[in-house]
C-alpha cells in the first residue's frame, strides 16, 4: 500500500486528519483480507478479490467502511475496482435509507398518492418496484386511473430519489429542470450543472436553491455509479 501517496493526496483534497487515518484503515482491512486470503497485496488485486470481501458482510451490519477503498483504487489508477467500491457503497446506501413518501415530491397531488396507497404503493420503493418497466406502468395506469405519463413522473422521481443525499425537493429540482434520469445526470460535469441549476432557480422561481457544486460533485458520482432499475 501507497500510504504515504495516497495519506498526502487526501490532504490535498482537504481531508481532516481523523478522516484520513479512518480510510486508510479501510485500506489497510482489505489489504490484511488479501495477504489471509491468498498471500497478495493491494496490487494483485482484482474484481473478485473484492466482491469476495464485500460479500462478507450482510445487510444488517449497517455501513461498511469501504470509501478508501474507492479513493485508494481511483489514487492507483485502478478505476475498475474504483468504480465496484463506489457501487457498493452506493447500494449500500440506498439500502440502508428510508425510502421517501411519494407525497414528500413537490406537486404529487393527495388523490394520486392516495390512489397508489390503496393498491399498496406508498413510497418511492414500492414505486420502483411497481412501475420499473413500461408494460409495469401501463397496468399501473389502468389500475388507478392515474395518467401514464404521470405514473412514469413518479417512478422517475423515485429513481432521482435513490442518489445519495437527494430527497423529495431536490429530486423535483432535478426533475424539473430536465434532469430526470440518472443517465441524463451521470453525463453532467459538476461546474456546468451548477451553472445550469443556478439560471434555472432563477428564470423559474423555484422555491429552493441550486446544489453546491461539492453536492453536485457526489450527486453525479452516484448517478454514475447506481444500477439502473428503471426500464424505458
């Protein structure tokens, strides 16, 4: 392990101290796994080395440190194990949040949240779980009386709704100004959604504010890194 290269580019980022030593200890337990498990360091390893380790650990024991991993492997260059630490980490996530009422979304109207509850549809993951394809949608339509295009509004909320730190507002944020998929999202860079976002709050009167552009930095990293569950 790099320490020292990867301890030094962390700092440059502008890590706290006690950040940097809690992810380089989540560097070195997997380092540890590696030599246990077949005597190899960090730079043997591979995919399945890693979904190995992160099978190891199940869904109730809640948040698994494996963020150094990601930056360790993105700081080597490693960007196939970069990209697998950050989808689990993001899974991980999703699993572990609450899902959002479909009521909490700005705009959804009483009668049609009502409308989904009445056939077990209450939050964003019965949502996905109900409306993920188009042939799912249609029947949800005809089922509720609820237009199609608002049934796929919704999933598509739900979807936004799946980012790291994005909730009801700031996925109708997303949403109305354009951005309603993750693929849509994953191919934004961060300083020109900004921008984009800032001039749309401020033609629109959208009662909120823009994302930083830190949050839109990890928004967009989520939105790279999340399967997709949504067909179209």
């Amino acid at each position: 392990m790099d320490e020292a290269g990867f301890r030094q580019s962390l700092k440059r980022a502008g890590k706290a101290g006690h950040v940097i030593d809690a992810l380089v200890s989540q560097v070195r337990a997997f380092e540890d796994f590696l030599c246990s498990q077949r005597g190899a360091g960090l730079e043997q390893a591979a995919e399945a080395d890693l979904r190995t380790y992160l099978g190891r650990f199940s869904p109730d024991q809640g948040r698994v440190g494996v963020r150094g991993l990601g930056l360790y492997f993105a700081f080597t260059g490693k960007r196939n194990l970069a990209d697998a630490a950050n989808a689990f980490r993001q899974e991980r996530v999703v699993a572990l949040r609450q899902p959002e009422k479909l009521s909490s979304f700005r705009g959804v109207s009483g009668e049609t949240a009502a409308r989904l509850k009445a056939i077990g549809i209450a939050n964003t993951q019965d949502m996905l779980a109900a409306g993920g394809t188009p042939a799912a949608r249609q029947r949800l339509s005809e089922q509720t009386g609820i237009a199609p295009e608002a049934i796929l509004e919704l999933v598509e909320l739900s979807d936004l709704a799946r980012l790291e730190g994005v909730k009801g507002i700031r996925a109708r944020l997303y949403y109305d100004a354009g951005l309603d998929t993750l693929d849509k999202l994953a191919a934004c860079e961060a300083a020109e959604l900004r921008r984009r976002l800032v001039d749309w709050v401020a033609r629109t009167g959208f009662q909120g504010i823009a994302p930083l552009p830190k949050e839109l930095e990890n928004t967009i990293a989520s939105a790279r890194s999340l399967p997709r569950v949504v067909e179209y």
